[in-house]
C-alpha cells in the first residue's frame, strides 16, 4: 500500500481515485507521520459480480440480475429452463416440470 500525505491527497484527490477505481491501488493517508486514513477499492456489489462470455450475453438482463439476487442472499431459484442458471458460480437453481 503506497502512503500520500493529506496535502497531497487534496491536490491529486480525483487521480488518486482514478487510480483506485481503474488500476486497483490502495493508499495509506499520512498526516504528520501518522497513519489516518485508507483508501482502497470498495467491495463489488451485494449483487455479486458475473464475468459474463459471449454465451452469457445471450440470457438477458432479467436472469442475471435474478440470479445475481439469489446469490447475495443466499436463495434457490425455482425455474422451468433447464438452461437458464447454469455456469454461472454460486448460483443455486432447481429445475422444476412443466405438467
């Protein structure tokens, strides 16, 4: 973790949350020698993150985000396409019937 001090955190503040967001980094703000701050990348969403192939692209929007929803807390989607939820991790799906 690199360290900047404060007065140099509001000089470059938007650049330094450049590089955050875009390359990742993580700073250690000093004042006066002393450690008061981190700033670092935050956690993806609740919602989960998918890295999403080609094949994916082609599910839609709504199933994504369903099972984006179903991963964060935890649920079992109850679905009839057999194809809908698969390859994506730390989804739980059933397939159920059609009568």
């Amino acid at each position: 973790m690199t360290e900047i001090s404060a007065t140099d955190v509001s000089k470059r503040f938007a650049a330094l949350l450049d590089a955050v967001e875009r390359r990742g980094e993580s700073f250690t703000v000093v004042r006066c020698g002393r450690a008061i701050a981190t700033v670092a990348p935050t956690r993806r969403s609740t919602l989960g993150s998918f890295a999403i192939t080609a094949a994916e692209l082609l599910r839609g929007a709504h199933d994504l985000q369903i099972a984006a929803t179903a991963r964060a807390t935890r649920r079992t989607i109850l679905t009839t396409d057999v194809d809908a939820f698969t390859a994506l991790p730390g989804v739980s799906y059933r397939v159920i019937p059609l009568s």
